[in-house]
C-alpha cells in the first residue's frame, strides 16, 4: 500500500492534521472492529485501517524529525552559559 491508497482508505487529504487522521481513524476503526461485526471482511478491513494510519504516522513523525534536525543544524542561536551566582559573605 503507497501513501495515496491510505489517504484514500481514510478517506483524508494528504494536508490534513495528525489530529484529524487520527480522529477519522478511530471512527472507521470502530465501525469495521471485527469485535463490533464478526464479518471476516472487516477484519481485512480493519486491518487495512491499520496499516493505512500506520503508514501516514510514519511519515509524518520521520517528516517532524527532519524538520527538527535541519533547524537544530542551522540555528545562529548558541546556548549561553548560565551564570554562576556567589554569594557574598
């Protein structure tokens, strides 16, 4: 399954916030659970959820860490020493 096949399965756009994913994977997810209907077809479905959220979260935590590195690797601002307090007697 590619990326468009599970934005599609979800029924979600590809600029859509982790959040709504998440809120429209928990809805399918809970009207094909095999627990709810014991049809073998929604446990394939289900499983095909599954792995369709699984493959957009995966992109999108590898997508937040990229950005994070690349601005850890350029940020012009250096930590500054904290400065040491004495105390005088």
């Amino acid at each position: 399954m590619d990326k468009q096949e599970a934005y599609s399965l979800l029924g979600v756009e590809s600029g859509d916030k982790l959040r709504d994913v998440r809120r429209k994977y928990h809805l399918l997810m809970h009207m094909h659970h095999p627990d709810v209907l014991s049809d073998n077809g929604n446990t394939d479905t289900a499983r095909q959820l599954n792995e369709a959220f699984e493959i957009i979260k995966r992109e999108r935590i590898s997508l937040k860490r990229i950005a994070y590195t690349i601005l850890l690797r350029h940020c012009s601002c250096k930590r500054q020493p904290k400065p040491s307090f004495t105390q005088k007697a």
